[in-house]
C-alpha cells in the first residue's frame, strides 16, 4: 500500500522489450540501492512494480503487456525521470492517502 506521496525521482536504465509484449524494466534510484529488497513493492510513476533483481544504482522489474499497453510505462525511453515511492510499513507516518497502484 502506498500513501501517494513521492520519496525520490529516479531514472530510466533501460526498457528492454521482450517477444510476447512483457518488457523488463531497469532504474536508476535517488536513494542508497543498499536499502532496496528483492520482492518489495515501489510505486514507479504512481504504478506498483515489485523489485526483481537489485544491482548497484538501482533495480530491475517485469512489465507485463497489460501494464505497458494501459499506463505511461510503456512510452518510457532511457534516461527519463520516474516518481518513486517505497510501499509503506506498519506504523508509517501517511502524510497523503491511501494508493493501492495496480492495474486493473
């Protein structure tokens, strides 16, 4: 669950596009990429993607076409800037409201 409310920005590594429609993106975090978990949920650009590998600047998530056909993801190109936001913990200051991010 989300709040809403940006923590950092960060930047488009690359989308590599995949046969069958998927795609695999790769960002650049304006946060310690130490402080990242493999499985845990990051709203990128209001959607909730989950951390699929972890690497020096950043992390790596699967797109699914369904996401990249009905939300701005798919129309990403390396180098531009993403809205991050870390999925909140129990005891969480909210300071916004409640944001779910998933593709329905």
């Amino acid at each position: 669950m989300f709040s809403g409310i940006i923590e950092a920005t960060g930047r488009v590594a690359s989308l590599e596009r995949r046969p069958g429609g998927d795609a695999v993106l790769s960002v650049d975090v304006g946060f310690d990429p130490a402080t990242l978990v493999s499985g845990e949920s990051i709203a990128t650009n209001g959607v909730c993607l989950t951390v699929r590998t972890i690497g020096p600047t950043g992390f790596e998530a699967d797109l699914s076409g369904e996401t990249l056909s009905r939300t701005t993801l798919g129309s990403l190109a390396a180098g531009d800037t993403l809205n991050l936001e870390r999925s909140l913990r129990v005891g969480d200051r909210i300071s916004g409201h409640f944001v779910f991010g998933h593709v329905d």
